[in-house]
C-alpha cells in the first residue's frame, strides 16, 4: 500500500515537472504591467538562470513634453522729438560803391567861360568837325583854344581865326565814324567849357558854335 502511495506521489510530481516544461518552452514570460516598465523574464527548463531579453525603448507620444510657449515682448519706441526748422539766415545786400570815371580834362570849379549856342549836322559837306567862337557881344573870338579827343587817346588841337574870320575854326577828319569829345581850354590846357559829345559821320560835317559867358 505504501509502494503505491510513493509511486502515486512520483508520477504526480513528473506530470508536474513535465507540464511545466512544457509550459515554459510554449508560453514566453508575461510582464506584469505597473506604473513603472518591468523587464520580462522566460523560466528557462531545468531552474537555470532566467534569460534577460531586450526591452523595447520608452516612446513617448507626441505632445507628452509640456512646450511653454515663448510671448514676443514689444519694445517700447521712444516718442520722435519734433527738429525745429532752422532759422532764415538774414542776407545782407550789396552796398552800391561809386565809381568815377577819369579820362579827359577836370573842369575848373564854379561856372564855365563858354558855352553851346549850336550843334548841329549838316550833310551838304562832309569831313569837317567845325564852327565859330563869339564873345558875349556876339563878335568872333580870335585865338580860343580848342582840342577834339575820342576814347581811344587821339587828341587834336586847334586855334580859332583871327580877322577877317575872327573866331573861326575846322578840324579836317578822316573816312571813319566814331565818337569825339570837343572842349574850349584856357592858355594853362584847363577846360573852360563843356565837353560836347560829336557823333561823327564821313558824309557830313558837324557844326558846334561856342559864345563866351564870362
């Protein structure tokens, strides 16, 4: 009876064993799912060392990390301070200079002895810048000194007549056109007269009488 019993006990034992064998070679380790992984671990026959196998990496799943989103700061703008337009420079304007112009003989001061009584163009005979000088009594004046110049430094002189054309003088000119200026001088060459502007033209003759004043 107790052989029996001991015989039932092995047979039990070795359907155990083997079922767990079996088991083991079928059946791979089952992790225990927790808050925290753990690695899986296989029951290997025969109570050797469990096998370590590979566990899978920790994934996270999109959007599992928190981003903090980055806020732009404005940066304050100092207000533009307004340029006042510049001030208007006063201008100074130009002072008129006087000028004096020199050529020619400088009249004595006070009255002149002579003046224009005629001046006048007369085309029936060219050539000749002419005339007469008188006294204040209206009789030719003999030996006055007079002197024709233009701007360019010719210069003539002549005397007026004595009788029987007391008075009377000519200045034979030339073929060409041009400005003169005629002048009655005393016996030191200072003007006792005007200046008279002629205008002289080839094809007639210029008149200028003179009559003392003085």
């Amino acid at each position: 009876m107790a052989f029996f019993f001991v015989l039932l006990v092995m047979c039990v034992g070795a359907f155990a064993a083997f079922s767990a064998l079996t088991s083991g070679r079928e059946s791979p380790g089952v992790a225990i799912e927790s808050g925290t992984p753990m690695e899986a671990t296989g029951t290997v026959p025969g109570g050797s060392s469990p096998v370590p196998t590979d566990t899978p990496a920790e994934t996270h799943s999109p959007g599992s990390e928190l981003s903090t989103p980055v806020v732009p700061t404005a940066t304050p703008v100092p207000p533009s301070t307004p340029t006042p337009p510049p001030s208007p420079t006063p201008s100074v304007s130009p002072t008129a200079t006087e000028t004096s112009t020199g050529p020619g003989p400088v009249p004595p001061s006070g009255s002149y002895q002579y003046r224009v009584t005629r001046d006048e163009q007369d085309c029936n005979k060219g050539g000749i810048i002419g005339g007469s000088v008188y006294d204040a009594g209206g009789n030719g004046l003999a030996w006055a000194n007079l002197r024709l110049y233009n701007d360019f430094g010719w210069t003539g002189s002549k005397q007026s007549e004595g009788p029987p054309q007391a008075g009377k003088y000519e200045f034979t000119m030339g073929s060409e056109a041009g400005l003169f200026h005629l002048v009655i001088l005393d016996n030191d060459g200072q003007p006792v007269s005007p200046a008279v502007d002629v205008y002289y033209d080839p094809s007639c003759s210029q008149g200028v009488d003179w009559e003392r004043v003085q």
